[in-house]
C-alpha cells in the first residue's frame, strides 16, 4: 500500500539513508568542492497540484553542477529547430564516463548525449551563438522558475572549475576539429562552469523542475516553459542518460527520470505528478549521491510512484 | 485528446506507416530470414482489464529473435537468487551495437546487460547450469503465457543461425576465458537459436508479454510469474537497453518499454495498462523493425502513452 | 672497443645479468610452465662462418613457445604467393597486447602481424588449408634446421595450453566471423598448441635460426630455406613486432630483430652475423625474458652488435 | 650485385618511380601545403666519408613537417636526462594513426612514442621548459647541421597550420589534464608549427642527418652532436616508430630507420654509411609519400643497403 506523502515521510527516509552519507567520495577535484560537509543531507518535493514537502537540509544552497545541463538544454530547445540540435548531439546513452574522449573521436565529434560533457559543451556553444549574455539569461530563467530572485553564481567555484579545466578543453577542441564546435572555447567553458556553479537549494530545485513533471508549464510563465512534447522528450533523455554510466542501474533501482550532479545534488521527476530534489555530498563511483540515490529508491518503493 | 483503442485505430496506424516497409532492410545475415517478405506488417494489444486488439499480419508467425532475450531472464531470475545473476552480467546500456566484443574484453567479460547478445549468452548459460532440459522448459513456459499449446522452435532458422555463429562463439569464448562461462559452448549456443527462432504471431506476443504490465501476474498462473518488483525492474531494463544501441532514441520517440528482434517483432509495454506488438521485417541501421517502431510512436501520441 | 665472441664472454654476461632471474614472473597460466624453475639461464651463438659458443643451461629444452611463429610463417611462406599470406595479415606493429581482440574486431579479422596471436592462427589456418600433417612438417623442417632428429613437441604442455585456449578460440572464430580463417577451429587451434609446446634448447635453437643471419640458406638445406629478400622481411618483422607491444624498447635498447616465447627463450638476429638464443623463464610485464633480454642488451653494447 | 652509388644512378631511380607523383595525395589540411605541385621529386645522399649525391629536385625548399619531430627529440636528449624524457614519452610503436587521442586517454596521457603528434609535443613542452627561446636555438642547429646559415621558417606555413591546430590542441589539453604538459599550451603549439614549417631541400636535409649514420659526429660540431649511444637509440626509434602506422610496412620494404613528413619528405639512414633524403608531395593513406618510400626501396634493393 503505497504511503501519504508528508514532510515526515521524508524525514523518516532521511533517517534511513544516514548512514550511507559517510560511505560516499565528496567530489575533491577542485578545493571548492572538497570542502563541503560529507554530513548534508537534504530532500525537497513539488507537486502538479500545488504542495510542496522537505526535510534535512533541505533550504542550504550547493552548486548544482551537471544538473545544469538539463537546463542549457531546455534554453537551446527555446531557441533552435528540433533537427538544428539533434543533428549535432545525439540522444543515446553513452556507455562511457561522462568525460570520456575515445567515443567523440570515434564518432567524428558528435557526442552521444546532451548529458555528458561533450554534449553539454556543444549546447553551451549553441546558447553563445544566439544568445547576448548567456549567462545573465540562464539565471534569469531559473530565477523565474525557482521562485528565488536572489539566486547567483559561486564565482569561486566557476574560477576553480575553469583552472581545472584541461580535459574539458580536449574536448571542446576535438569537436572544433569536427567542426561541431563553432565559437572560441575559452568563454563558452567560462560559461559552461558559471552555471554550473549555480547554487541552489532541495526546495528551489524542486520548484524549478517542477516544469517537467507538468507537461512544460511553469507557475510563473504563463505560456509554459516548453512543449508537452518536448517535456517527455526531456524525461526520456534523463532515464536513458542522466545518470552518466550508470543509469540503467538507476533505472532499476528508483524508476525515475533523474538527473544528478557532483555537488551531490540530484533531481527526479514522476511525470504528471511531482519533482523530487535530494542533496547529500558523498558520491558513488559512477559520480551520483550515494545516500540521494537510496532516498530516491526508498521513496519510490514506498510511494509506489516507479514509472515502470 | 487521447483517442479510445479500437482495431480500427491500429488499421490506420498500420496503414500511416505502411510506406516505411519498403524503407528498412530485411535482416539477411541468414537465409531462412532473408527469405520473409518484407511487405508483412501487424499490431496486437492485449490489456490488463482483457481486452486484446489487432490489425494487418497480426496472426502471422515469425521468429522472435532477440524478443527471446526478456524471456530468457525471466527463466533465470526464477531459478536464482538476484545478486547471482546481476554479478555476471550489468544493468547499464553498452552504448555499443549488439554484438560488439570490444567492451567485453575491457570490462573482463562482464556482458553490460542481458538485452546485448552477450549478457544473453550468459543468462542462456545460467539455465543451462540449472535445468536439466531449457529448451524444452522455454516452450512450456511460453505456451502457457501466450495461450498458444502449438507454439514451435523454427529448427530450420535455429541451425541456419547456428552455421552462421562465429561472431557469437568468438563472445562466448571470450567470457570463457574471463571465468564468466560455465557449460560448453556449443551446447549454449544451440539453445540461444531456439530461443531466438520461436515462432510466434503479434497476437501471441501480446498475450504472452501482458505479464509485464501487470505486475508479473499471468492469465494461465494463478501464482504469478514474476514479483512486481522484478517486474519493473525488467521494464527499466528495456527502457535504458531493450533496442540496441538506439535505445535512448526509441525512449525519445515513443516512451515505452521495448525490446526487438532482427525478425522484425518489437513488444512494448505500458505499464498497468496494455503489452503491444508490432512486426514488419524492414529494419533501420540499429536492427530494429523501421515501420514497427513508427506504429508504436504514433501509437503512444495519439493514445497519451508515453510513461514520460 | 668490440670485445671478441667466446664462451667466457657468454658466461660473464650471464653472471651479470643472473640476479634478474629472480625478479621476473614465470608464465604461469598453466600449470605445465609454472613448473619450470626460474633460476634456470642459457645462452647460444652459432655464426655464419660456423662457430658455435654457449655458456649456463644452454643444453637444456624449454618450450619455445611463440618463437614457434616464424618457423610457422617461414613454412607459410615456402606454400603461398606473397600476396596471398599479406592479404589476410599485416605487416605493422599492433601496439596492443599479444592477444587482444579490440584491434582484430576494428579491423574486420585481419591480425595486424603474424607474430600477435591472430596473427599466427592465421598463418596456421593457411598450413592447415595446403599440407596433410602440418604437425609433421613442422617436426622435419625443425630437426633438419636445428640437426637434432630427436626433437619432439611436450604433448602434455600442447594438451594443457588447449585446455586454457579459451582467448584463443575466441580470437579464431571472430576472425572466422570476418572470413579469414577457413578451417574448423579446434584442429588448428590443437597444431597452434603443439608448434608452441615444441622443445628446443639454446644450442638448437641459435642452429635452427642461422638461416635468418644469413639470407635464407641453411646447413642442410642445399637449396636454402627462404630467399634473401624474404629473410630481410622476416628480420624487419621481428624488428617492429616480435617482442609484443615493448618492440619498441627492445629495438632501443638491443638492436636486433628478435621473436620471444612466454616460456622464457629469444631469439635474436645479427643479420650476416649470428643467431643468438637466450633462455630464462622469468618474464618482464609485455610477457619477454627479463634476463633474457637484458643478457642481449649488454652482447650488443660489449659486441658492438646493434643494426643501428 | 650492388650497384655503385652515383647521381645517374639517382636520377634513374627517380625516372622509376616518377610515375608514382600522379598516384599520391598532397596535403591538403591547409592551403599553404595543398598548392605544393604534385610533380615535385628530388633526392640526396651524404656518406659518411664525405660524399653527396643529388638528383631531381635536390635543390628545392619544401617544408620538413613531422621530420623536424626527430630534431626536437635531439634537442631535448642534450637538455634534459635520460629518465626525465622517458618517464613522459614512451618508446614502442602506437599502432594508431599519428593525432588519435584514443590511446593518450586510456594510457593516462603518456605518449606512446616522440614521433607521433602527442610525442612530440610533450617533447616541444620539455624544450620550451629549458630554453629561453626554443625557436631562435632550432634554427641555430640546424643551420648548423646542414651548412645553410639561411635557412627560415616559413611563417606562413606555420600561421597556416595554427589556424587548424584545434585537434593538436586537444592532444595537448588532454596531456595537460594528465599532468603531461606543463607549459601554457598556445605557445607550444605556435613553436611546435614553426618547427614543422622550417624549410630545407633534400641536399640540406641529407647532410642535417648525416649525424644519424656517424655515431652523433657532425662536421661543423667538432664534439658531436649526441653520443653514438643515443644515435643508435634514435635509429631504433626511426624503425619502429618513424612512418606513423605503417612502419612496419616500411621497415618491411625498404629495410632502413627512416622519419617522414606531410609535406613529402623523408629521411632515411644507412648506419655507419650514409644518410638519404627524398622527396615528393604525393602521400599514401598513412601519410608518408608514395614515390619517395618507392625510390627509398628502390635503392635499398640495388645498393644491397638494408639493415637487416
């Protein structure tokens, strides 16, 4: 019998997952990130029909890393043709880790998915091209979407990403080298770690993507975000792709659209119904919150909201 | 508005995609398949409330090929404990064609997932190590899913598929090598094509397959076949790995559970609702039936039934 | 200053480079090698003028192993048109371990060299295709070159190495996917294993390679065994791909074209010169003597020996 | 019976292959190399007791390209130790065309080899780490080497080549991101270009590398070059890895160390005997050119000169 959803509900799993916060890997490889808490442990859910649920930390910000890239990919959508995206980034898992090299040079410099790096890069390029001030309309948008006019970029964390940012400027040149790849690499990677560097917390995250859970529509854009279309498009992308080479087990295990990033954060969606935003540091070997990802798998089971 | 399901909807979904059968390529790596004419096309539903549903070829048969796969592990996740199976073989898309070797011989001939013919191989060799007697094990089973007591192996296409091996005796021997192969190859590998060469029609499929949207329950089983819990987890794995190395893209287009064959046969399913059918023998570059997978996207649009 | 060839020379370069028989690792992947002792060392010159110098465990046979595949492309070569043995194996270095299979399934079943495994089935699938006891010819051809008509292969390493042959087979039927290896699998993986488990000493095998330093003619054979221009290629095959994926290093650090075997002998050629072959069972991480090669390194200094 | 070295000898070998211009492919990758006439074909020999020989066009500046990775690694082995270079770059052959990044990704950012495009950056990285003005000093040697105090740059070749370097660039992030390049990565690239685009016509380029048959004794060098040691060791590294992935093919054919260029040339080196240059645009698919490997045989053959 599936259970009432409550802030309780939450707190109860929180409980349950406590343990596995001290068994994950805090992202180390930039000093920004090594310094957060192992300990945080945050969980935040919105509704179609209006409620919102949290629990833990669930109002302390992070950055949200690779979360990002579903929404550099929902600003391109508004802004190209279907074909003028998918003709240069492809829709199938990659079954590689996120930063690989080997497929893209394979596969003359088209990245499998919008979800790992290559594909992010390449939808970071597409945003420079049409768009004056990227950055600046990327938090416009969230902050829209959250509902938080405050929210900004950790430039500290953008500045330490990009001093580590050598393999993802391979990447980038490799599809310069394939043509798909059209303005300097230098300012669209600058870009590609402001949002990134994005900081958001469980209750703003869930609130932002709530969008994907309701067809397109936004409670604060009256036209709707994206399509219907396009939103399923989206929730496909997450199942197959969105938890870098481990995503069929994610699949398995929550049954969930998701999308995760190395700041620990993770959101998911059970279309028509509610988004869901956990947050906890520690990170399994793939790179996905170890501890978010067995609240996901409780909650799902417990709720009985699998898709599948 | 979601259109209500009549055969006369599949009809003239049938004949929307019925320009498509002269676009794919008809599998000819054997002649027994070389041989089918590729102008078939048929749809079957059967749904959880009974109701079944059919247009075109549908009561023609044909060989389910890979189809065979899903039946395959669901023979052996009732004959072992889950962390036998899931540590020989992966839950995760390969992001590779069907067949391929090279990420085997990486990942120490541990097959990514039991859809690629490798994991198959190994799950054909798991029943080989606990029935006494699979091949004919198999047939009872799917009989008595699919309601159909005259159900047969085509031995024609299973030796003509057998004299045609090497490739997947080149797989078998590789896991060998790794440990992750028990019994002798040539056994296996003649099983493997009589699973492969079953010969079913879309209306049979449906039926036989209706257990996965209904939580593992089966007309002819008062039991049960599977747990609901195995079930969704059967569901997520064809979502992330059940089409080949397009499998994102048929998650894009049609949002569903699939798995396919290079007969040209795909099931799909809508969980708690429907098992759907399709066949028509032209298939597109990643081995899945060109018209079928239209059928099914044009299906899911106009009912509303993306899982997504 | 070159210093001049005698069996104390020998003896003193196997005294230096003694305390490394203890730091390889003996091949041990069946039981049948892992037996032999690791402190054995030996060490054999025969020169085109006919002097012959030895020094250490000289006289004692070891199972030469892969040194068994020039002699196999030697006899190859005697049946087929050029053009017929190089259009189903090429001539370049793999840059990949001796028995992958990545680069054969890449490269659509053409071995890079004869002397990687793919490479050597090949060429015994072509002695299978044009003589009626491969395993016999071999034998003659072995004892007229070496002058020792009591040579004989180990049958129990033969029938141990067959039982661990699971790579192998693996490598035989994806090249027989490609349509390059036109023989059952099992009979000539079986004579692959025998020209392996062929017993040889140091004395025998610096006899049996002369022909090599000395453009194709042999004692015993009036005719000669190959033609100069032939002999040029088989030593600038052995330069770029005898010693594995370390050719590189060994060509740097000796300077000879050399083959080696896992049961721990060398061959090396000093072109109008010498043969020399090396015996020590310890193995460096690419699978080649390590004392072995190290004894060649110091000859060629104090010879002043190098082709280059 | 070989033949006695003289010009006519030389310019009967050209008339030989001379019909093998019209078969190769000039460079094309930048403008400044695409409008090279195809029909251009010259040689030259220098011996080590002072002869040289000439024919065709011997006299006509072309630029060395890749050859000039030979000369950085000569630079670098008189700046830095021997374990310095060789914990950065490896010695064996790559097996991959000459700018894959596939094999720098799997083996952590070690190239295999200073020949191939990674190699010789990381080389170009060490000289840039050492040296003041790394540009100024290659010129200065070189000049030195071949006599010819005018010898230049060709800057726009080089502004050429950088314009298209994003692939170069991605090789040199990569190493970066490994911890193999230490320097800032743009200027590398333009001193890397700069050595591909130094002028030099066969008569120069065969008395630059007479060093390579004389033990590292250079005319106008009254102390040498580099020791005899790491000229053989130079030679060994030509063999099997100087012509990019068909080393073994030319070590097969023409049986000498050699080290080629996309601009069409080669050199070649006969030890203790001589060095020969060649050159013709026209190059085959592994990028080495047709007429000049098929002269370079030619004369190997009739001179009886191979190594081996």
């Amino acid at each position: 019998m599936a259970k009432v959803l409550t802030d309780a509900l939450l707190a109860s799993i929180l409980e349950r997952v406590r343990p596995l916060t001290a068994q994950g890997q805090v992202a180390d490889y930039i000093p920004a990130l090594a310094c957060v808490p192992a300990e945080k442990l945050g969980i935040a859910i919105s509704t179609v029909d209006g409620q919102h649920f949290q629990a833990g930390d669930a109002g302390e910000r992070f950055t949200i890393q690779s979360i990002s890239k579903v929404l550099s990919l929902v600003l391109a959508m508004g802004l190209y043709e279907e074909h003028e995206i998918w003709q240069r980034v492809g829709k199938d898992p990659s079954g590689q880790p996120f930063n690989s090299l080997l497929q893209l040079e394979l596969e003359k410099g088209k990245p499998r998915n919008p979800f790992i790096n290559a594909g992010a890069l390449v939808v970071c390029d597409m945003l420079q091209s049409r768009l004056s001030a990227p950055r600046q309309r990327m938090l416009e948008v969230v902050r829209q979407l959250a509902g938080a006019p405050d929210l900004h970029y950790n430039t500290l964390v953008a500045r330490s990403e990009f001093d580590h940012s050598d393999r993802n400027a391979a990447i980038a040149y490799l599809m310069r080298s394939f043509g798909n790849f059209h303005n300097d690499v230098i300012p669209v990677l600058k870009n590609y770690f402001h949002y990134c560097a994005l900081e958001m917390n469980c209750v703003e995250l869930a609130r932002c993507f709530l969008f994907l859970a309701n067809q397109g529509r936004a409670a604060h854009l009256p036209d709707g975000l994206i399509s219907a279309q396009h939103t399923r498009q989206i929730n496909a992308l997450m199942v197959t792709s969105g938890m870098y080479q481990s995503s069929g087990e994610f699949a398995w295990r929550v049954g969930m659209p998701g999308k995760s990033g190395v700041g620990g954060g993770i959101i998911a969606i059970v279309p028509h119904e509610m988004s869901i935003a956990v947050w906890s540091p520690g990170l399994d070997e793939a790179g996905n919150s170890l501890a978010g990802t067995a609240a996901l798998e409780i909650l799902a089971r417990e709720m009985g909201r699998s898709i599948f």
